[in-house]
C-alpha cells in the first residue's frame, strides 16, 4: 500500500511539474517583447530572429506554401458549402471557415511580406456531391 502511495505520488509531482513548465512557457511567450523579455531595438521586430536579417528555412517557406494553397481552398470551399450546402448548419460551417481562413490568410500574406516570401494566388475550384462529402 505505501509502495502504491510513493508511486502515484511521484507520478502526481510530475504532473504537476509539466504542467507548470507549460504554463510558465504560455506566459513568457504572450509577454509583451516574447520570450527575450528585453524591448526590440530601433527598427527591430519584437519576435525575435534567429540571427539578424536572416531568411526564413527552406522548411519554413515550404510550410508556408502549403498553407497559403490550404487555407486559399478553405476560402473558396467555405464559399460553395454557404452557397450550395443543403444543411443551415453547412452554410453556417462554411461562412466560419470563410471568416476564419480569410483572417489567417491575411496574416499569412503579411508575414510572407515581411519575409519576402512569394505566396501562391491560384485558387482551387472545389466540387462535393453532398454535405457529407464537404464535411468530411
């Protein structure tokens, strides 16, 4: 029994240090100069960069590709469900994927701006058979 007791307690104590490390973390990101805690120099972002004027990864503006072309086809199937969904509950879901997507693809495009990165503008034509096929 005393065994039983040391080993959920052990394992509680743990939690309780993960979940502190992960609120700690939260909080220092939503501070007002990141995680570096120190004011941006003249001219200088707050995020900070890895090094100074650097490009983004080859990762990086992959990624950033791929989620312009992602949420550019959110955009324009959230377009066609509010239009064409048979359901109120698709139209709704299709309005909210446009006002949400709509919102990260401008942010997107500011920071590929920002970087310098040159985002796709194609749009994707989106065809279902049914609301079941869109929602899925």
């Amino acid at each position: 029994m005393k065994n039983k007791f040391t080993i959920i307690s052990r394992f509680g104590m743990a939690a309780i240090a993960v979940a502190s490390v992960c609120f700690l973390d939260t909080a220092a990101a939503q501070l007002p100069f990141g995680r570096s805690g120190r004011p941006p120099k003249a001219g200088e972002s707050p995020v900070e960069k890895t090094k100074k004027g650097s490009a983004l990864s080859a990762k990086d503006k992959s990624f950033m590709m791929k989620a312009a072309k992602g949420g550019m086809m959110e955009v324009e199937w959230g377009k066609l469900a509010a239009k064409d969904g048979q359901s109120a509950d698709v139209k709704k879901f299709g309005n909210r994927m446009v006002t949400d997507h709509s919102k990260a693809n401008d942010e997107l495009m500011s920071l590929a701006q920002e970087e310098g990165v040159k985002l796709p503008n194609e749009k994707t034509s989106g065809k279902w058979k049914s609301d079941k096929d869109y929602m899925t």
